[in-house]
C-alpha cells in the first residue's frame, strides 16, 4: 500500500549546501533507494545519488540515513513510524563530491599502503596447499563489500580529519588481519607495521564499525583486538619476544 | 573546525542527525560504573565487616596484611605491614589493584567507558567533544596493551576466590558438610569470575588466537573454538560478574556487621 513520506535530503557540494524538504510516495516492499529514485524522477532530476546493484553486495550506495551509516538499498521503508521524517546525508567521514555522492578515495590511497601477500619462494604455482580451519578466519574478512560504512563512523577519522594520514581504518585491520593469519604468507612486520604505520593503536575498540558492518563481520573482536594481540606479542611482551628469540618463533 | 565540520565536508551544523536514544546506553553505563567505583572505594577503605564465619568478601581476598583476622587468611600468609607512613591501610587497598587493572584493561570495558566517561565517542556517529584524539598510542593510554598481565593476575585471584567458595562449605564450628545462602552468592560469584575471564579476548588469543596454522594444533584449535564461544557473551559475562562480585561484598559485609543472618539450609 502507498503512503507519503517526508524526506530530508542534503543537497549541495564541497562549497555549500542544505537539508531540503521533499515529500514522496512510498510502497510496500521499497526501501530507502528505491525512494530516492522516485525525488530523483520526479522531483530533483539532477540529485547525484552512487548506486549500482541494490542488492546489497556492491557497496556503492553508503549513506546516512536518520544519522546512521547505511546502505540505503538496504534500509527499509517500513522500519520508519508512520508520519517519521527521514533524513538523509553524504557520509561525513569524507568530503562532499556532490548531494550524496561522498568522495571514498581516502579508502584506495589506504588501500594501496597495504603490503600485499607474500606467497612462499619454494612453491610454485598450483603447489599451494591449505586445510580450511587454516583458512576459515581470514574468510570471514573477505566478506567484505568495501562499503566504507566502518570508515566513515570510525570517530578516530571521523572527527579528527588530521588522522587520516597516520590511521588506515577498520576495513584495512580486518584485510592486515586476513594476512597476518594467512597460513601461507610469509610478510615479516605486519604486526609491527600494523602499530607504527597504519595507526591500529589508535582505534580504542569502541566497536561502531562492528555496529554498522552490512556483512555483519565482526571487525572488533574477530580482526582489531586479535591483532592488537599480536602487536602486543611483539611490542610489549617481554615473555613472548624473549621466547621469539630463544625458539626462533615468528617475531 | 575539524571532524564532521570539515570544511571539505557536507556542511550540516548538527553534531549527530540520530533520532534514537544513542544517550541511554552511554549514560546508563556511567550511572552503572560510577555507582561501583563508588561503592568499591568505600569498602576498600572501610577495612571492616569482610569477614564471618568462613565467608570472606572477594574485595578483600586473599587478605595479606597484618590487619587481617586470622581466619581471613589463607595460610598464615599476611605478611603487609597494616600501615603505611604512619596511615592504616585496608587489606583491600593492597590486592584491588589487580582486578581493578583487568577490568580498567579490559577490552569490553575499554568501549564502555570510553563512550560512556570520555566521549569518545559517546555513541556511533555522534561527534564526540575532543579537539585531538591520539588513542592507545601514548602514555597513559599505552598501558592498556597490560591486559594480559592482568589476566594472569585475575586467573590466581579466581583460583583464591574458588578455595574461598569451597571454604564456605564449612559451618561456624569449621566442619565440612554446610551450605548457607553465603556459599551459594560466594559460588555464584566466582564461577561468573571464571567465566569472565575464559571469555576474555586475551584468553582466545593465548589459548589459540596467536597460532598461524590451527591445522598443526587441533586440540588448541578446539579450546579456541571453544573459548570464542564464549567470547560472543564476554560483554554480558563482564557485566554479570560485576555485579556478581558486588553483591558477594554486601552480603558479607551485612552478614559480618550483623544487618543480615546467614540462612543456613544445612550445617
């Protein structure tokens, strides 16, 4: 059944802009994309709205929704009460391209600061073996859609815009994470590096981007705190680096 | 301006555009906390009412200082003077560091008290207060990569806290076979303890969480298993022990002054 519903929708670009009142018609079954689509449509024809597979996979229609990271074509209209407006923002991790299209780049220059798996020098191709537990917590990880949802509510970039040189973030923990438990990599320093260049002691484990992970990856407690562990083995543990030293462990 | 009003960013003058109640939480927790670390500095420096009739407070276990009565300790082992520069010095003041350390370390903890005390942030997406954020990468802050220290602290103290339990199974004449209301909340309250510390994040990660190849390892593999478990319930674990701990010290402490009898069901 069609109801009319009142959204709030932020237009402007890096120079200005404003919330604007827009009413609009909403069916069952839609969500919150689907009526943007229809202001675009019928409204404001020239609303820059990122989309692309509205099925929640391709990560590309992030925004705030009441306030709230989301995916917007996952965001139901009938989560809303009746007659509640609906506000709708650009992320506000990252600068303003354009109403609600973000710039993301941030993401890639990190991404790309990453060091990449390392394969064994004494295995060829195709000689790679691995048993699926050695394999299936870094799994988890690679559910990740790159949505930047955890990017952009992590308060460490957040709210402090001269971090984002020193910190890369929790999608960027979760993929160290993959690595350094990777049974095959032989990357020495991710731990090290993990704490001295891409900032993972600076997040304080407040679990915002667990909160607003799609894919439900627990980002926290799955990869950040087991890593900080590992930065601990080798930081500040003198136990385990006098044991690394004795016993040639993995340092 | 810095943060969400960055000039390059969407210009919206609100800190947060949330319509829920993002403060209940962060403020329940610190209505929660404060009132502990309220209670629990009272009874640290109260240096009474912890012990009565083989029931002993977990605030005050294993009393190691001369104040100690005798029955309080375990093996005669007291040996902290009973004052310092001329001052008295609770029991409780000398062990609290230790599980207050695991706690103040912990990394359940850390979350709740960062949103609910400093800000930062109170809740997802809300801007939090501070002009500069440097995390856990100076002092004090830095300290917090102890928490596995204090887990090896809160794992003695959970073993001490266990024979405390099973002490309480003895009657006012000191024979075995009795069992009060006081040795259930004592029982209570130490299993919770093991349980919030088997779920701890550092545990999962000394008991398998550090290992690259789990294939090599199958039986840590299972009790890793096992432990993230236990480790989805670590926040509420967290919180039930606390509480656990809490009430263990009011009810001896209202047994020990006399407020409260201890209803035998057997002795």
């Amino acid at each position: 059944m069609a109801r009319k519903v009142n959204l709030r929708i932020w237009r402007g670009d890096s120079n200005s802009g404003a919330l604007q009142n827009v009413e609009v018609e909403a069916n069952e079954g839609e969500v919150v994309l689907d009526v943007i689509h229809r202001v675009q449509a019928t409204q404001m024809g020239d609303l820059a709205v990122r989309w692309n597979c509205k099925a929640g996979k391709c990560g590309s229609c992030s925004m705030e929704i009441n306030g709230k990271p989301r995916l917007a074509c996952m965001t139901r209209m009938s989560s809303f009460e009746e007659g509640e407006e609906i506000t709708v923002t650009p992320l506000r991790a990252f600068p303003v391209i354009k109403d609600l299209v973000a710039d993301v780049s941030f993401n890639y220059k990190k991404a790309m600061e990453i060091p990449a798996y390392e394969h064994p020098a004494d295995l060829g191709p195709g000689e790679a073996r691995m048993e699926q537990i050695d394999v299936e917590r870094s799994q988890e990880f690679r559910k990740c859609i790159e949505c930047f949802l955890c990017q952009d509510t992590c308060h460490v970039i957040r709210d402090h815009e001269e971090n984002k040189k020193s910190f890369a973030g929790p999608r960027f923990f979760i993929r160290i994470a993959e690595l350094d438990m990777h049974p095959l990599d032989m990357l020495k320093n991710r731990k090290r590096t993990a704490q001295e260049e891409h900032g993972l002691g600076m997040c304080n484990i407040t679990k915002c981007c667990t909160e607003v992970c799609p894919e439900h990856i627990r980002i926290t407690d799955n990869a950040i705190i087991p890593m900080k562990e590992r930065v601990v083995d080798v930081k500040y543990d003198p136990a385990r680096w006098l044991g690394s030293k004795i016993r040639r462990r993995e340092g | 301006m810095s943060g969400v009003f960055s000039p390059s960013r969407a210009q919206i003058k609100e800190r947060t555009l949330r319509t829920d109640k993002w403060w209940l939480q962060p403020l329940a927790t610190f209505g929660v906390l404060f009132s502990f670390v309220i209670y629990a500095t009272f009874r640290a420096f109260e240096g009474d009412y912890y012990y009565k009739d083989h029931l002993i407070s977990p605030f005050y276990s294993p009393c190691l200082s001369e104040a100690c009565v005798d029955e309080a300790v375990i093996g005669g082992f007291a040996p902290i003077s009973a004052q310092i520069f001329n001052f008295p010095l609770s029991p409780a003041l000398i062990i609290l560091i230790f599980p207050l350390g695991f706690r103040m370390t912990c990394y359940y903890y850390r979350k709740a008290y960062y949103r609910a005390f400093w800000m930062s942030p109170p809740a997802c997406a809300v801007a939090e207060p501070h002009k500069k954020y440097t995390g856990e990468t100076r002092q004090p802050l830095i300290l917090q990569n102890a928490h596995r220290w204090f887990f090896y602290a809160g794992l003695i103290f959970n073993v001490i806290l266990t024979y405390d339990a099973i002490i309480s199974f003895k009657n006012k004449d000191g024979e075995w076979g009795a069992m009060s209301v006081g040795s259930l909340v004592l029982v209570f309250s130490a299993a919770m303890l093991w349980m919030y510390s088997l779920s701890c994040h550092t545990c999962r990660h000394t008991i398998g969480g550090r290992l690259k190849h789990f294939s090599k390892h199958p039986i840590r593999y299972k009790a890793w298993t096992t432990i993230s478990r236990l480790n989805h319930s670590h926040a509420l674990f967290a919180w039930i022990s606390l509480f656990a701990v809490a009430f263990a010290d009011i009810y001896v402490r209202q047994v020990a002054s006399g407020a409260w009898t201890n209803f035998y069901f057997f002795e």
